[in-house]
C-alpha cells in the first residue's frame, strides 16, 4: 500500500485544492483499504480501487463542505456580496505557455495554479485531465448536467492558462 501513498494524497489534493483536507481523505481511503485488506492484497487492481475511492471521498468531502457553508454564501449573496457565477474568461493562451520550463517547475507551477481555481472549475478539470473520467462519468459522479460540466472545464481551462501565463 505504500506504493500507493502518493497517488492516493495527489488525488485529493488536486480535487480539494487543500493539502490537509487531502491529508484527511487519504488516511481514510488506507482505512478503508485496511478494512479490505484481504481481497486488495496481491490484487493487481489495488492501485485502481485506491484511486477510486481516493476520488469518491474527496467528492463526497466537497459535497459536505459546500453544503456546510452554503447558508453563509446565501446570506453573503442576499446581502449584497458577490454573485456566484463564474466570471467569463476571453482569454487564449498560446500553445507553449509551459514550453520553456523543465518538468518539476512545469508540475509545480500547474499545481498551484489549480489550487487557485474554483472549486467548481478546479473539480471537472482535475476529473477530467488527471483521473481522466469522460464528461457523462464526471457529471454523474458530480449530480451536475453534461453541458455544466462541458462549460466548467472550458472555463476552467481558460482560467488555469491565464493564471499560467500571468506566473
């Protein structure tokens, strides 16, 4: 299972955007793998079953933080503070944003650009880019409709280029 310790806190941590929520989902995606031990050991899709339930729980824990906080945003909302909806984004990046920059630096600096995305960007971008789920798998895994999720990528995309260009 060590084997698969960075994997599993790179999921979440790319879904959460926070690496102690990531710290939390990880050591309960062990938990549960300890809970299944038997049929996982020697499995050779152990590293699959992880990375599934790694992504389902930082899911459902993202769920339940948007839930937690969504009577502060409505009161935010209905007192005069910002609107929710996602601010449109006309911007093209150029082919080779990244092209100059070695690999770590280039991993580095996609990470923290990620982790200024919203969460309901930042989200179907990781789903789709990283765990590579198709649109009609992350809109069934996020309850969401598929031209949501076609849209918060793309808008998603556009934001993560231009926070990279602007780095």
């Amino acid at each position: 299972m060590r084997a698969y310790q960075d994997m599993v806190f790179s999921t979440a941590a790319r879904l959460t955007g926070n690496d102690q929520q990531a710290e939390d989902i990880a050591q309960q995606t062990f938990l549960k793998a300890f809970e299944s031990f038997e049929q996982l050991r020697g499995s050779p899709t152990a590293g699959g079953w992880l990375k599934t339930v790694a992504r389902r729980a930082a899911i459902n824990h993202l769920y339940r933080y948007r839930n937690r906080w969504r009577l502060f945003s409505e009161l935010a909302h209905v007192n005069g503070g910002e609107d929710d909806d996602p601010i449109e984004v006309n911007f093209e990046a150029p082919d080779d944003v990244l092209g100059e920059i070695d690999s770590a630096e280039r991993a580095a600096l996609i990470e923290r650009a990620l982790a200024q995305l919203p969460q309901h960007q930042r989200v179907p971008l990781v789903l789709y880019h990283f765990e590579e789920l198709s649109y009609t798998q992350i809109a069934e895994q996020l309850g969401a409709s598929l031209s949501k999720v076609k849209t918060d990528i793309l808008r998603g995309r556009l934001a993560l280029a231009q926070s990279l260009v602007l780095s």
